[in-house]
C-alpha cells in the first residue's frame, strides 16, 4: 500500500475509529485497576500498565498480520470481526475489575485485562491494516494517548452522541467485509468490482440490522 495515498489515509482513518471505540473499554479498566492505589501511585501504574499492555498488543498485532496471509484465515477473520461488530452494537457493557491492592498487583491486572479485552481491538486493527506493518505501528501510536487519557472523552461522547458506536460498528463490518473478499481462495468470486463493492455495503447494513433487531428484542423482551 502506497505511504499516504488514498487507501492508505482511508485504511488509518477505519483505524483511528476503531481505537475509538474498542479501547475505551480498556481504558476504563486502567483507571479501574489503579483506583485503590495512593494519588501518588495512581499515575505511576498507568504509565507502566498501559506500556506493559501496549508492547503485549504490539506483539500479539504483529503476529495476527502474520497470520492472516495464512490461507483461509482473512475468512475466518471476517466473519469473527462481523460477530465482533454486532456485539459492541448490542452489548451491556459492565467493568467489574477487581482494583489492585499493591502497585504490581494493579499492573499484572492492567496488562492480563487487557489483553483479554484487546483481542478484538487487535484483529480489527490487524484487518483494517491489510498487513501494511507500517499502518499496524501508527495505528498502535494512535492507540496509545486514547487508552491512557481517552477514556472519560470517549465515554461522554458516545453517551451524548450513540450514533458513534453505529458508526464504529459500520466500520468493523466495513473491515471484516473487506477480509473476506481479499481472501486468495475467493478473490476470483469477488473480481466483478460491482459485487465485490455490493458485497461490502451488504455486510455492513446487515451488522447493522442485526444489532438494532437484537436490541429491540431485547427491550420487547424487557
């Protein structure tokens, strides 16, 4: 992909956007953990908690690139990111994680929680960056001020303006949609650029259809 051409900016934008809305969760865990620590700690902990969590995400972003090229996989992939997207748009999200009591304690939380919530900030961002290694190191740069200060401004913007997550969601199916036809074994089935194309604004009205059914579900059931 050539540095700062159209696909390249569009492909680092989809990034931006999903570090918006996949790591503010993971934020919120960051401050969560170091709660019960002294003022004086607090900053300390999520400097290194967040380095730890940062250099674990790099690593493990790194080695999904990799995989990806394996055959079959940019499939499987897709079709994980789309249950990926449909589940920020339909989930009740909670942060029930337990504040560390000493200073390693609130870091091992830090780092174990988010590399078990990072999992899907990881594959986004992996897929986003169609094994462009220089997209998945800006889109890790990006990550890191929005899991460290981001999180109190995500969370008030997306309370005041919901329509974020849609978007987001739009986004990740946008990705997922693109790993699937960028798979070697399907590209043939995807040539026709009026299909392909199609393909990508079914998938993603779909992601969206199914999180507002869900929902609405969900309320009728409520």
């Amino acid at each position: 992909m050539e540095l700062f051409s159209m696909e390249f900016l569009t492909a680092l934008m989809a990034i931006v956007m999903i570090d918006l809305v996949l790591a503010g969760d993971n934020a919120i865990v960051i401050g969560l953990a170091a709660r019960k620590l002294p003022k004086n700690q607090q900053k300390k902990v999520i400097i290194w908690g967040t380095f730890g969590a940062i250099a674990i995400r790099a690593a493990a972003t790194l080695i999904v690139v990799w995989l990806l090229k394996i055959p079959g996989l940019l499939l499987t992939g897709g079709v994980l990111l789309i249950w990926i997207a449909i589940k920020l748009l339909t989930e009740e999200k909670g942060h029930e994680v337990k504040a560390g009591e000493s200073f390693w304690a609130a870091i091992r939380t830090i780092i174990i929680a988010d590399a078990l919530m990072g999992l899907d900030n990881v594959l986004a961002v992996a897929g986003a960056a169609q094994g462009d290694w220089v997209l998945v190191i800006l889109g890790l740069l990006i990550s890191i001020p929005i899991v460290v200060w981001g999180s109190t401004l995500i969370l008030k913007w997306v309370d005041r303006f919901p329509v974020i997550i849609t978007i987001g969601a739009a986004i990740l199916g946008w990705t997922a949609s693109k790993m699937i036809v960028s798979e070697p074994f399907l590209k043939q089935y995807f040539a026709n650029p009026f299909i392909k194309y199609g393909f990508e604004l079914v998938i993603v009205v779909a992601v969206i259809l199914i999180g507002r059914m869900i929902n609405a579900k969900r309320k009728n059931v409520e």
